[in-house]
C-alpha cells in the first residue's frame, strides 16, 4: 500500500447541517450527518463507503466535490487542500473530479440532446477545443456502449440501463480523474446493472481512473472494490482491504450486515445477527459508541466512551475497526449481551 | 371469515392463462400474457422478474385494481376455488383486505398522512367486522404489538411522519394481516427498506406467515430474498412466465437461460467473481414490439431459428417443474449437448 500515490486525503471532514426553528428562524440544532470522517484514496483504486440511509456515505462524497460546502476537515486533492479554494480556483478542480449520481431520471436535463448534455462540460472546461468536440461525442459515446448515431436524441428516447451510459459519458467527458459514483447502479435491474458494473470496470482500467463508489449494495462493492469503509451515523466504524472486511471483519456492525444480507444459498443455513430496532437520529446521536443502542456487545464503556479508529492483532495492515472490544469478541471472552 | 372453511381446494390461489393488456389508441400492450401459477394452502410462492415483467400487473389484477386503460383480457383467478372474475364490485370489496390483502413497496405513499396509526389499522376492523371505534383502536393496539412496534399503546394515536421506514412497514403489515386473510399478496415488501431493517420485516412475515397459516405472493427482484422466504418461486420475462419450480430446485438447478442469466449477473457478497460478470446482453424489448418466437431469444446465447419463429409453451416435466424453453422439448434443433451453465460470451 505504501508504495501507491495518495490522490485524495479527507482529514477530520464535518458535515453538520443546521436546523432551524422558532419565529425567528434560529439554528436551534444540527443534523450531524457526518462527523469526524477520515480516509485517503490512492491513485488508481476504488474505494467503496457502504452504510444504511443516513449513514452519510453520500454526503461525505458531496462534501468532498463542495456541492455542499463542509462544515469543518480538509479534503486534499494531489496535496492542495481544496476547500481553501475560491470558486474560480475550484472550477479549475472540478475539471479533475467529476460524479455519476443515483438516478439517471433526474440528473440529465431532458431538454438537452446527448450532445448538447456532452459538450457543456468541455465548454465550460474547455477541456475539449470546440473544433475536436464533435468528434469526442463519438468517441465517448463508443466508449460507454452507445451508438454515435444517437447524439441527437433525448434523454427520454433511451432507457434506465442507456441513460446512466450518459451520465458515465458526461462524467468521462473532461478526462476527469477521480468518479465519485454515489448508487450508480443501485436504481438498475441486475441484468443491466451487471452491464454497467463492467463498463465501469473495463473504463478504470482504460483511463487509470480512481473512484469512490458509493453504495449499500455489499455483493456489488465486492465485485468492484480494492477497499471498503463502513459508516454508521456519520462515522466510520470499519475501514479494510475487500478481503479482510469480508473474511476477517472485526465491527460487530460490520459483522450484522454482512448477516443480513438475504443469500441465494439455499443449502448453507447462516446464522443472522438481528439488530433491534432503528438507526437513531443523527439530530441527537447516541453518546459513546454510536452503534451501542443497537449493539449486542454493548457495555457501560460503549455508553460513554467514543471508540477510535484503531489496528490490532491479527489485522491486516491499514485495516481499522472502531469497536471497544474487538479483540475480546474475536476471542470470544466477551458474549453478545442477552437482552430481555 | 366466511363460515365453516371451504376445504374442497388444494390450491389457495389459482391463476390460469391470465391477460391484462393496456390499450393505447393504435396499440395493445399485453402486459401480463397467458400467466399461469398456483399457491397450496400455507405456502409462500415468490413471482421474480425486471421492470416490465408483469409480476406487479400480474398481482393487480388479482385484487381486480387494474384501471383504464388496462384491461383485464381473459383467464381465471380461482381464488379458493371461486373465479375472482366473475365476482362483483360490491364482492371484490368484501374480499380486498379482508380474505386478500396486499402489501406495497412505499410504505411512505400507501399509508395516509392526514390519519392516524390507528385509525388506518381500526378501518379494516370496522368495515369488515362491524366493530365500533373503541374495540378497532384495542384490535389496532393488538396488531402493532404482532407486528413488534414497541410502546404499542403510544404508536397508535401517532401519524406517519412520526414513523421511520421499517416502522411504517411495519404498520402496513398489521393494516393488510387485520383482518386474518388467507392470501398476503407483497409487492416489493423490503426493496425500500435497509438490508438490517429488511431482515427483521422478512423475519415478521415469515413468523406470521406461520402463525397464521397464510398464503404469501411475493413479488421481488431479489432473487436473495426469495431464496430466504419463499416455497415455490414463478420467474418472469415479459408478460410470461418462463420457469416455475420449487425454491430448491430453481437455486441448485436452474433451467432456462434467463434465469441462469439473472443469477450469474448478480455479484455475491459471499463470494469473488474473478475478472467481469456474466451478463445478458441487450436489453428487455419493448412491449410495443416484441419477438416474434421467444420473448428471450433476442438475448439468448443459445437462440436458434427454431426460438426466433415460434414461441415455446410452459411444459411441465415429471416432478411438477414446469420450463418455457426449446431447448427442453423434442423438438430442439440446436446443439444436442447444450450445457446452459456454460456461458460462450461476456459483453460488456
């Protein structure tokens, strides 16, 4: 790993939204959708954020593009912290770090043709000359499985599967090189999905691109990831290489949503680790571990104490867990709590 | 409930060549085309498929909620043992949330915003079971107890906006089982849901499912989550239904290649897949135009001309397995030694 180039440093990154309330509209609270968020990405990897809703994997990698300004952190890109940027310097940047969202519906303006969708980003880069940028429509559209023929179609002429090749098109269209893919195959049907997932593959190996994939699919961040964070409201409770954080992983959350995936074999009986209840708001997140309301490990210390980020025996290197107990529960001296 | 049980049927829903078909001003789309399936008694059947499969048309017309300009073609829905068809407007209410109830994917757009908990549960009791307001909201208390909402007696008298997602699906389950219906019809039950929050509500229906000894229909792309709940598994493809098995069967030893198609395109958390997925290629035509022969050939690696021109029937071999596909029939004119598990291409 220590030979790999660090593309993009996140340090300490805060994402508080305000609530505000009362006559005089004041902040009255705050959303801490992600709080103290911490990780790098190497040039040339793909590093996948897994969670459940409201988790903050996608805010965290909004904040990291500045579509929402961050409430605190720094987030380096090639060594320039980019949020000390003002907007014209950030512009430049933006030419670098490009996103593919969720829904190929509603993120491609239906009033566009697909060239028009294309070129605006090389318009506003100038990425592209104007001369040459006919002919980079071709080619991007080759390169993501479409048919030249159909730059001049609209959005609404293509289907689900189609319109997300605009959206990796667009994204690709500035030779960007960091995708932030926020569930860019979750709205797709497996079949189409299975299609895209190696387009994206076969393009990281053309472009030498690095990605932050974000998604709550865990059978899908396996096929595609070098490495894997796992937040919980707003933290990260696990980061790991793709083959510890599925073989050997240490996070009793981690460990519960492996378990809760539905498997299609029918023949291996597996044994769940029910969570009870809901994740709590992230207005007021628990105290201590903000997994201990739903942990059966919890203790009186997961209650008070924040757990940090930590290796220990038997882990692979860069491989964290934030869990109080960790090697208690591997060795098994420390049982899951039984609640009445 | 109606008097003693009727225990002449076997099968608690019976659907036999059923048609529902959208008309546009030039254009029919046959949406669900000639689907035929059976749920025994107690069993849990799980109907799988993309977007435009027809499972949800399919689930639709058995409750007869298929409106203008859809259309309700032809076939029977013997529901035990009774043609749904043939029954009245007045009828079908008597049996919607009271013998057949259903489940909707958004728990966020099917519950009512401008009532309460309570309220929306207590309805089925005072419409179907005469019941006044004070008995259904005690009923209502019940159900969100079965249902495992904690503080049942607060949660009653809250509206949805003060439930999270699980919850509200929660409240949707003690709405549709009010009433002890046979037959639980779930759309999409969990695909709204987180994975952890997804296992507690498969854990509920299953718990229930048996408690209550009553049939399920599920309709789901999950091919996980069916692997989990369901007996018998009916797989789709454009208004067809091209394999229909038993769960163990269908995951040990898939049949049809669009079903063997589906499961190597999934990637398992489980499991490496080394280098690219298995992929179908292309995409499900459109309903406006399709195939001449069968739905699938266009995509299928082992069409022949045989698959292109003519359309395969849903045979049914010795163990009550039934398959859609040339390949198993006589008449096959293609590679005798077929493997379908040996897959020749992988676009991309």
């Amino acid at each position: 790993m220590s030979d790999q180039k660090v593309l993009l440093k996140v340090n300490e990154l805060k994402q508080y939204f305000p609530i505000k309330g009362g006559i005089f509209g004041r902040t009255v609270n705050h959303v801490k959708a992600v709080d103290d968020v911490s990780f790098e990405i190497f040039e040339g990897e793909t590093l996948s954020i897994v969670g459940e809703s409201g988790c903050g994997k996608s805010t965290t990698g909004r904040a990291i593009l500045r579509l929402d300004e961050p409430t605190a952190g720094e987030v380096e890109f090639d060594n320039t912290n980019i949020l000390e940027l003002d907007k014209k310097e950030m512009n430049k940047f933006r030419k670098d770090m490009q996103i593919i969202f969720q829904d190929p519906y509603a993120s491609i303006n239906p009033r566009h043709t697909v060239r028009q969708i294309l070129t605006e980003a090389m318009e506003i880069q100038n990425a592209v000359p104007k001369k040459e940028r006919n002919d980079r429509v071709k080619e991007l559209m080759d390169t993501v499985g479409l048919g030249p023929h159909q730059a001049d179609r609209y959005p609404h002429e293509f289907s689900g599967g189609q319109r997300q090749r605009i959206g990796i098109a667009r994204a690709l269209s500035v030779n960007p090189r960091l995708i932030i893919a926020d569930e860019a195959v979750s709205a797709l049907d497996v079949s189409i999905q299975a299609q895209v997932i190696n387009l994206l593959k076969k393009l990281q190996r053309e472009f030498k691109l690095t990605y932050l994939f974000i998604s709550h699919d865990l059978g899908v961040v396996r096929h595609i990831s070098d490495r894997i964070i796992v937040m919980y409201l707003g933290k990260i409770v696990e980061i790991a290489d793709k083959n510890s954080l599925f073989t050997n992983n240490m996070h009793p959350y981690t460990k519960a949503l492996l378990s809760a995936i539905p498997s299609t074999d029918v023949e291996k009986k597996k044994e769940r680790i029910m969570l009870k209840g809901d994740v709590p708001s992230p207005i007021d997140p628990p105290e201590g571990c903000r997994f201990h309301t739903r942990c059966p490990f919890a203790t009186d210390l997961c209650r008070t104490k924040v757990p940090e980020l930590r290796n220990t025996e038997g882990m692979k290197d860069g491989h964290r867990a934030a869990c109080h107990h960790m090697e208690a529960i591997r060795s098994g001296e420390h049982q899951a709590q039984v609640h009445a | 409930m109606t008097g003693a049980p009727d225990t002449s049927y076997d099968n608690i829903l019976e659907i036999k060549n059923l048609q529902t078909s959208f008309f546009t001003k030039d254009l029919e789309v046959k949406a669900v085309d000639g689907v035929s399936f059976s749920i025994p008694k107690g069993k849990v059947l799980g109907v799988v498929g993309e977007s435009g499969s027809g499972k949800s048309i399919t689930s639709l017309s058995i409750l007869r909620l298929i409106e203008e300009p859809g259309k309700v073609k032809g076939g029977e829905i013997l529901f035990k043992g009774e043609n749904l068809l043939n029954k009245s407007e007045a009828q079908m209410r008597k049996i919607r949330g009271n013998e057949i109830s259903m489940i909707f994917q958004e728990p966020m757009t099917s519950l009512n915003p401008t009532f309460t908990v309570g309220q929306q549960i207590g309805e089925s009791f005072r419409i179907h079971q005469g019941l006044s307001k004070k008995e259904a909201k005690k009923k209502s208390v019940d159900m969100l107890k079965l249902v495992g909402i904690p503080s049942p007696e607060k949660r009653v008298d809250q509206y949805p906006f003060e439930l999270s997602g699980g919850m509200r699906q929660r409240v949707m389950i003690a709405i549709a089982l009010a009433c002890n219906p046979d037959l639980l019809i779930a759309d999409e039950p969990t695909t709204a849901l987180d994975v952890t929050i997804q296992a507690q509500i498969l854990d509920l229906m299953k718990d229930l499912q048996k408690k209550l000894d009553m049939g399920i229909l599920l309709i789901t792309h999950d091919l996980g989550v069916v692997a989990e709940t369901c007996d018998y598994v009916a797989v789709m493809y454009c208004g067809k239904v091209v394999e229909f098995t038993d769960k163990k069967t269908l995951f040990t030893e898939p049949k049809h290649p669009y079903t063997v198609g589906l499961m190597e395109s999934i990637p398992q958390y489980d499991q490496d897949v080394e280098g690219d997925l298995a992929v179908i290629k292309g995409s499900v035509p459109s309903p406006a135009d399709m195939p001449k022969g069968c739905r699938f050939a266009p995509r299928c690696p082992f069409a022949t001309d045989l698959c292109r021109n003519k359309l395969p029937d849903l045979e049914t071999d010795e163990d009550g397995n039934q398959i859609r596909c040339w390949i198993y029939s006589d008449e096959w004119d293609g590679d005798p030694e077929v493997n379908v598990y040996e897959r020749s291409e992988s676009t991309s």
